[in-house]
C-alpha cells in the first residue's frame, strides 16, 4: 500500500466500488499502518487486511493486481478469480534474469477474466496468450488535478521555466537520476523532484518532496512548467497526465502506453527511447522558447478537458467487474497446478543460472534491504539516489 502509481489505480476503483455498495477488501501482500495508507484520500474508506487474514475468508470474485498476488489466487476461496494487468510486469527485470521474467510471464497463462490500463497490454495478452481482455483506460482526479489552487510557488513567467523530475530513485527503468542529469546538462537553472523515494536532499536541486500526500501533487505540479518523465517500462503512466491538467507540459521517452493521450508536438515533447541527446536538445529548447512551450501546455490542457474522470473510468471497470461476477467460475486446482509449475520451473532455472554467474540479484538484495531499520534504510537510499545522480551511467536501463 505504498505510494505508487500502481497503487493509486487500484485504490481508485476499489473506493468508486466501495462507494457503488459493493463489499470491497484489499488483500495487502506487505506490512503497513495507518501511515502507510494515508497518502491517498480515499484508502481510510477502505477494508485492507493482510493478504493471509484474507485467504481464510469468502469472495465472490477476487482480483490479481500484480504478478505476487495472482500467484496466490489459487489460495483463496472464490467461484471467480481475475487479473488486473498494469503493465507486461517481467519487464520490470533486467533481461540476465531469464527465470524471473519466465516466471512473471507465466501468470499470465491463468485462465481467468483479464482487464488492463492501456491499448498495448491488451494487445500483447491477446497476441501472446490468446486471452480477450476488457481495456480500462485510467481516469484523472479532476476534483484535484486542476489549474486552480494553491502551489508551492507560483511560476514566474519572467524567469527561465521550472523543471520537475518525477519518480522514484533506485529502480531502473525510471531513470529518474538520468532525467536530472539531463536537465541539468540543458543548463536548467530551477529543477524540483518529485519522489516515493524517502530522500531530502539531491545535488544541484531546488527542492526535492518525497512521499507527499496525492493530495498535494497538484500543489508541486501547479508550480512547474515542464515535466521530465524518462522511464522506459510503464503501462499507462499517470504524472504526464496530471501535469496536463494543472497546466505543464511533458518530455517523455517513447515509452509503452504513452500514446494513450501524448502526441509529440501537439501536447508534449515525445523523444526516442535512449536519445539523451534528444531530451537535452527537447529541453533546452522550450526553456528558451516561451511560445512553443505555452502552444504545447495549451494542447495538454485540450487533452485534460476531454479526458475521462475517474468515476467515469471506474464505472466502466464496474461494468468489467459485473461482467466478470457473471463469467464462468474457476477451478482453484487448476491455478494451484499452473502456479506450482511455475515456480518449479523458476526454481530449477534460477539454480542454473546462479551458478553459472553467482551474484545476488537485485530483487533479492531490495528483500535484504527491507529488513533494515526504517532510520538505517532512508540513509541508504538516500545515499543510493545521491550517487545515481552524481556518479550514475548517462544511459537508460
């Protein structure tokens, strides 16, 4: 229940559902508090217990939300089980991690009702798996992201414009430290970064928030010209999105799922993937052209008008999750057989890769890490993010 953008989708149409009359538990595979849910306005709303106080209950349908939890479908005692599909997750992996990613994949084998964010994903279930699956395009919190509001600071359109750098510091392919990198190679002179990463400080920054509530995103974004957004695995990314209605504009990688709302020259700055080159030469250029940055924010705010709310998002996923209720059951046995397989086979490859190349993967190493002190753990990453920044490869991952 951490701050995600995964996260934050799922809390979205579990509390629209909740709202509708429908009896809604989040099964939560991690430890949280209090804390831990109140970075999103709607999640006190909501029923989340740990995912093993769940398996001993009853369902009518119970949903998957990642590759972890559809693993422990076959657990759970249902007529009817799902799959939401954020993103193709294997990706998420470094391509030496061949048995993890097979693993991932396999998941989505399981033959149950399957909906997804984003055209692509939808595409490659179907291609690859032969699954037919609902497309649910994420809504936007119009009630929040707006360009009415208070801001951290107002933009000064006499000054060079404001640059944000968004995403968390530590994994890979969100290059979050290369979009810094890069931005200060474009001699901008006023970057803010917006991270779940607990961190205070990062080298040459104006400011840096860590882990805001959502509810005061808007406050950051309302203060920034142009958002830097540099990842290179998504499904339907969210901040490009919320930028627009709060008045930015966006540079972004030509990432899967961008092509949901981002047209390159209409409302942002689309650059190829691994062109760094390119987003310094994209950047440079709106902070020293006021009238093309105000032609693309004026087209990313004629994307927000039409864009769908999320109540209008989460009814269409009630409908999805109607249709679902009334589809055919699920044997659990057979999930159960898939799933095992799956990690038998995991296991077996795993020790063959292990010992052909004997390093501690990086998953592994996030797991070790997790048992530290929460004290010991921000030192850590904050020390991870500074280093990215200062000493980290000008190169995506």
């Amino acid at each position: 229940m951490a701050i995600s953008g995964g996260t934050y989708v799922i809390v979205q149409h579990a509390a629209y559902l909740h709202d509708q009359g429908y009896d809604v538990t989040l099964a939560v595979q991690e430890p949280f508090t209090a804390q831990t849910l109140a970075w999103h306005d709607r999640t006190s709303r909501l029923r989340c217990v740990p995912i093993d106080a769940a398996k001993s209950e009853m369902f009518d349908l119970v949903i998957a939300t990642w590759w972890k939890t559809a693993l422990e479908l076959s657990y759970f005692n249902a007529p009817r089980h799902a799959y939401f599909v954020q993103s193709i997750e294997s990706r998420f992996y470094p391509v030496t991690e061949v048995p993890l990613r097979a693993l991932v994949d396999a998941t989505y084998q399981f033959p149950v009702a399957y909906v997804t964010e984003a055209t692509w994903i939808r595409d490659q279930l179907a291609t690859c798996y032969g699954h037919e699956v609902a497309l649910v395009r994420n809504g936007i919190r119009k009630d929040v992201y707006r360009t009415t509001g208070p801001t951290m600071a107002p933009r000064d359109p006499n000054r060079q414009p404001r640059v944000l750098v968004e995403g968390h510091f530590g994994v890979s392919f969100k290059n979050t430290a290369l979009g810094v990198r890069l931005a200060r190679e474009a001699s901008a002179k006023d970057i803010w970064v917006l991270t779940g990463t607990p961190i205070k400080w990062i080298p040459g920054m104006s400011r840096v928030f860590s882990r805001v509530p959502m509810n005061v995103t808007p406050e950051i974004y309302r203060s920034c010209d142009i958002l830097v957004k540099l990842s290179t695995v998504e499904g339907m990314f969210g901040p490009p999105l919320e930028i627009f209605h709060c008045g930015g504009t966006a540079i972004v990688f030509d990432v899967t799922g961008h092509d949901e709302y981002i047209v390159d020259g209409q409302n942002a700055c689309v650059v190829r993937r691994g062109d760094m080159d390119g987003v310094v030469t994209t950047l440079r250029g709106l902070l020293n052209d006021r009238t093309e940055l105000a032609r693309l924010q004026a087209g990313a705010l004629q994307t927000a008008d039409v864009w769908a709310s999320w109540d209008e998002s989460s009814a269409a996923f009630r409908d999805w999750v109607e249709t679902a209720l009334a589809g055919p059951t699920v044997d659990r046995a057979v999930l159960a057989e898939l799933s095992d397989k799956a990690f038998a086979e995991y296991a077996r490859d795993e020790q063959l890769r292990l010992a052909n190349a004997p390093r501690m993967p990086r998953h592994r190493l996030s797991a070790l890490a997790a048992r530290f002190p929460p004290s010991l753990l921000r030192s850590l990453k904050q020390l991870e993010a500074a280093s990215e920044v200062l000493f980290g490869p000008r190169e995506v991952r």
